[in-house]
C-alpha cells in the first residue's frame, strides 16, 4: 500500500492523514506521475500508525494512556526554557551549517568532561535531531545497493532512513526469549557480504533495552577493524542503563579510530524532542567533511534552540538527568512487574532505555492494538501500544509483540498496563468488540 493509498480521496480536498496534511490536487489519482521508488518504499511510522484511532478515542471522551512514543511527559530543563528567553538578537539568522560554536564547546567539553574522550569542533557536527545525523551519516558512508548490518528487531525509523537513502539494512535476527543479545561475532560475519559498508549499533537500543557490554563493544570494534566497515552507534539513550552499569560512550574504548560515528541526541536525555538538536561525532576527517557538505546543502539547524541548549548545558545541574535516570528505573520496574500479572505475557527487564517489548498471547498485535482504541475502554480508559511488527525488518518475527514506551509515571504505567490485560482478556474472548 503507498503512501497516497492509505489515505486518497479521488477529487480533491485536503484530510488529515495521521498528523500529516495532505494536500489532494482536485484531479483523478490515475493522471497523476508515480511516485519514486523510494517514496513507496519508505513506511509509515509504526509508532504514530494508529494515532487517528486515539484521537478518536479521545474525542469519544476515552482516556488514552499512551505507552506508543518515546515522548517523555518529565519537564525539559528550566535552563533551555531561560536559554529561549536570553535570545537577545532582533533577528534570526541561519546559524552556521556546523552548528552554534557555544553548544560545540559546551557540548563537547561535557562529553570530555564524563568520558574523558578529547573531543573537540573537528569531530562535531551539530544535526536536526539524531535522526538528521543518522540520515547523513548513512548517505555519507553509503552508496545506493550497500549494506548495513543491523540488529532485528531494530528503531523503526532507521527503516525509513535507509529507504530515503537508498542503503539495503541486513537484519540480524535476534529473539525475545533469549532476550535480544548481541549476536556473537561468527553470527556477525556470516552477514557481511562484498556490500557491506556499516554495522550500525544502538545502545542502549530501543526497542530491545539491550545495552552491550564492553567485551561486545570491542567485538563489534574488531569485527569492524578487520572486515573494513564503519561502526555507526546510536547512544540517544546512553544515560539510561540500569542494574548496575554505567554509561558508556563508544569512543572511550575506540579512542580516535577513524571507522567510528557517533550518533547523540539531546531529545531523550533532557526531555527536549521538540527541540530538534542532535550530533555526529567522528574522528573521520573525511566523513566530517562530506557530512558537512551536505549539512551546508540544508544551512543550518534551528538557531534560537541551539543557543538556548548552549547555555542549558553550561548551566544545568547534573541531578537533571540523575532525577531522570531515577524517574526511568521506577517507571520500568512498574511496568515489568505489571506485565508479570497477565498471563501469557513474555518480556523482561530492559537493561537501558526506556521501551520494552512484550509478546502477547494474540496472533495479531496490530489487530489487539487497534481494538484497544477503537472497541475497549475500562472504566473509561484504554491504552495506546505500538506493534511492534513495524519494528522488525523481518515482520513475521514480530507479529505477536508489542513495544511499550515506559515514558508515563509510574502510577499511570501501572494502570495503563492493568488496562492492557483487561483489554486482552477481553479480546481473547471475543468480547467487547462493537
Ligand atoms: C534509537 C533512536 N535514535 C534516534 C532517535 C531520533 O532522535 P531525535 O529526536 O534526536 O531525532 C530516536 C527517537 O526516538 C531513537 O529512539
């Protein structure tokens, strides 16, 4: 199904399609040009799929927790919110294609500051969220037809990224009862093929909670170092470990190897998505370089959010993202224990992050999802779950599973997931559907 599918209208009129506007030209679908290959390739967001049905729910007066998105409800730092009012200047001008010179500095003397890794300007490029810089760094280290390895179950939008790209992502299957490991390093290699140009890494990982350890840190380093592949890591969660283990950044163990793109994000970490501000870090003077390239092709990422987060990593105090940490840990205890209670249900505790997934007793996770908007309610509530199928390069591998996001309080995430096994009680016995 293409994009325009899901959503024509045959004579004009402009609809709501998710949370995108569409525009509809007021001539019949048949006269229009097709649209690129790549355009139909690349997937609707399996997070944001159901958001109509919510919205609905919503407006039928349903109370919608909604456990789909990684859209914290912890305040942003009062420090970015003061950084936006000291904007001072009587116009807005581009920033520089790199990125606010006081954010580079704050940012990175931050980074050197907790994991002691020298970074300075010339590794840094400022990008429109980790997503811009994933997007970057696959079109710079990619040409259309090569490949990437990726762990299965994956982010779902790296999919997306690599349909704008043109890259093929290899999964490497990795299953929910051995708890999403690392795949070892001869399960690695058996996937690298003369295409083969990245493997990419997230960590801590959404969706799985896995965070590797050292030693597979340095596999993955070795394998990349022999084989001649770059080593892309995604550390937007890098702060949220558990149990015991600390962040890491992978520069610590790689030092200045040139393979190495860092991916980071200030979204998660300080409660800012709207905010738009992520990173590439490298010690590839090259890759910098042609990232920077495209980077000047796009101007600049947004000014007045760059200046406010310079002067909101001067100036936070690091109990923020302790506090965060802390809210975290409680809200994914609350979660694992509540999902304990409903039986038929396999997960366990993530070791990071802050998603979980969990496999329910129902054949179609996407079907119980959409009834939990559109048919339940509890007591005048229901829960908004992604499925988790959209997550998986090999879909069928997750067709039973859904992903939480444990980014409500802990009160609301226990009744939420007390809500989803009431509402999978009832969609196992066939009741409740209108
Ligand atoms: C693993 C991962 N990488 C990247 C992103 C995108 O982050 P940003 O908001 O910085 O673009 C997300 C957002 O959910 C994510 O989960």
């Amino acid at each position: 199904m293409t994009f325009l599918d899901e959503g024509f209208q045959p004579f004009g009129g402009a609809i709501w399609l998710e949370d995108t506007f569409v525009y509809q030209s007021g001539v019949p679908h048949m006269s229009l040009p097709p649209l690129s290959h790549r355009a139909q390739k690349t997937p609707a967001s399996p997070i944001r799929r159901l958001a109509g049905l919510a919205q609905a729910a919503e407006e039928r007066g349903t109370k919608v927790y909604r456990l789909n998105i990684g859209q914290p409800d912890l305040l942003s730092p009062r420090e970015f919110i003061d950084g936006i009012a000291r904007y001072n200047e009587q116009v807005v001008a581009y920033e520089t294609s790199q990125g606010n010179r006081a954010l580079i500095e704050a940012w990175s003397e931050s980074l050197n500051a907790q994991y002691g890794i020298g970074v300075s300007e010339q590794q840094m490029l400022i990008t429109m969220g980790a997503s811009e810089a994933l997007i970057f760094t696959f079109m710079v280290c990619c040409d259309p037809g090569d490949e990437i390895l990726i762990f299965d179950p994956t982010y779902a939008n790296y999919i997306g990224f690599s349909a704008i790209s043109g890259v093929r992502l290899v999964p490497l299957p990795c299953s929910i009862e051995r708890k999403f490991p690392i795949p070892t390093r001869a399960e690695i290699e058996r996937f690298i093929s003369p295409y083969t140009r990245a493997i990419l890494l997230c960590n801590p990982n959404n969706p799985t909670g896995t965070v590797a350890t050292d030693e597979e840190l340095r596999m993955l380093l070795d394998v990349c170092r022999e084989r001649d592949l770059y080593l892309i890591v995604d550390e937007t969660y890098r702060e949220f470990v558990y149990d015991g283990r600390l962040p890491r950044c992978i520069l610590e163990l790689a030092g200045k190897d040139p393979r190495v793109v860092v991916i980071d994000s200030l979204s998660k970490r300080f409660s800012l998505c709207g905010a738009r501000i992520g990173c590439m870090i490298t010690w590839n003077e090259e890759v910098r370089k042609a990232a920077f390239h495209i980077a000047q092709a796009r101007l600049a990422a947004p000014t007045i959010e760059q200046s406010a987060a310079a002067h909101m990593i001067r100036t936070v105090s690091s109990d923020y993202v302790a506090s965060a940490h802390a809210e975290y840990l409680s809200r994914r205890n609350a979660a694992v224990d509540a999902l304990s209670k409903i039986s038929g249900v396999v997960t366990h505790a993530p070791e990071g992050g802050f998603y979980l997934l969990a496999k329910l007793p129902v054949v179609d996770a996407e079907d119980f999802a959409q009834f939990m908007l559109t048919d339940f309610s509890y007591q005048g509530a229901t829960t908004f779950v992604a499925p988790a199928a959209g997550f998986y390069m090999r879909r069928e591998d997750g067709l039973s599973t859904i992903r939480i996001a444990f980014v409500l309080k802990e009160s609301d995430t226990r009744e939420a997931i007390r809500i989803l096994g009431e509402g999978l009680a009832a969609y196992n016995q066939g009741t409740g559907r209108r």
